[in-house]
C-alpha cells in the first residue's frame, strides 16, 4: 500500500493517453502526402484524356486509365497497411485497459473515460481511412467514366454508371476484409 499514489497512476495514465493518442493520429498523418496524390489525379485524368477520331481506344487514355488503376491498387495498399498499424495500436489499448482494470480494480472507474476517449480516437481514425479508400474509389470511378466518355460511343450517364460500379469495387473489398477478420475473431 505505500506504494500506491493516486496521483502517480493518474500521470501514468495521462502519459499513455497522449502517447496513444499521438499514435493514433500518426497513422493518418503518415500518408497525408500521399492523399494530396487524390485530386492531382482527377485533374490529370480530366485534362489529359482526350476523344479519339474517329471513336475508339486510343492508346493515351488507356495508358492514363491503367495509371489511374495502378495508383488505386497502390493507394489500397497503403490504407490496408494504415489500417493494420491503427489496429495494432488498438490491441495495445486494450491491453493497457485490461492491465490497468486488473492492477486497480477499486479506482478504474475514476480513469475509465480515458479509455472511451481513445476508443473513439480510434473510431474517428478508422473513420478517416475509410472515407480515403471511397475517395480513392471515386477516383477510379471517375477515371473509367471518362475512359468510357472518350473511347467508345456511351453516354455520360452509362459511364457514370459504370465508373460508380468499378469505384465500389475496392469498398466492397474492404467490407469483405472486415467480414473475414470478424469471422475469425468469433471463432477464436
């Protein structure tokens, strides 16, 4: 008992909270540069695809189509691996809220908003790495419309359409993803 200081625990826990904290918004800010990458995309799609005469594939804007894939796929990758480090840095709040509700049951509840506070910390994260990856799958969407706009004879509501069906496709992904991870964890 000479040992416990209340006022120990709470700077303990206070020093935990801003380093998970910093953490966590680390994992956004790590690929900020890499998002600025988004419209510059749209704006070279927009300005370098051009209508072939007479209609039909033209080699430019297949090349800036494929492009425009290439740096969906890339984008993807690099939000996964996000999300991983994001859902690292959670496993390791648990597990500092599990250790410490272990180690001071009778004061948890006194610390128990600093673990709320850092579970929707990390729910605004998750958050943002989602709407990124429906950005960059509007980006692709867009990027086919005007490849279907410029190659072929379909009007721009068909290549709407077909631009917003491909640019589901990496959130279906994704949804897939977390299907898959919570079967695992229901059955673990």
């Amino acid at each position: 008992m000479s040992e416990f200081s209340f006022e120990n625990i709470k700077s303990q826990v206070e020093r935990d909270k801003l380093e998970f904290t910093t953490r966590l918004n680390k994992v956004f800010s790590d690929i900020q540069n890499q998002l600025l990458a988004v419209p510059a995309a749209l704006l070279l799609v927009g300005s370098q695809m051009e209508k072939a005469d007479p209609i039909g594939w033209s080699l430019k804007n297949v090349v800036i189509w494929l492009g425009a894939v290439v740096f969906a796929v890339l984008m993807e990758l690099l939000i996964r691996n996000q999300r991983n480090t994001l859902q690292a840095v959670k496993n390791e709040m648990d597990l500092q809220k599990i250790i410490f509700k272990d180690h001071h049951r009778a004061i948890y509840h006194k610390f128990q908003d600093v673990y709320v506070e850092l579970g929707q910390r990390f729910r605004h994260q998750r958050n943002l790495l989602w709407f990124i990856r429906c950005l960059v799958g509007a980006a692709l969407g867009f990027t086919t419309s005007m490849l279907a706009v410029y190659s072929v004879e379909v009007s721009v509501c068909y290549a709407v359409l077909i631009g917003a069906g491909l640019g589901v496709v990496p959130v279906v992904l994704a949804l897939f993803n977390v299907y898959q991870c919570y079967r695992k964890r229901r059955q673990d």
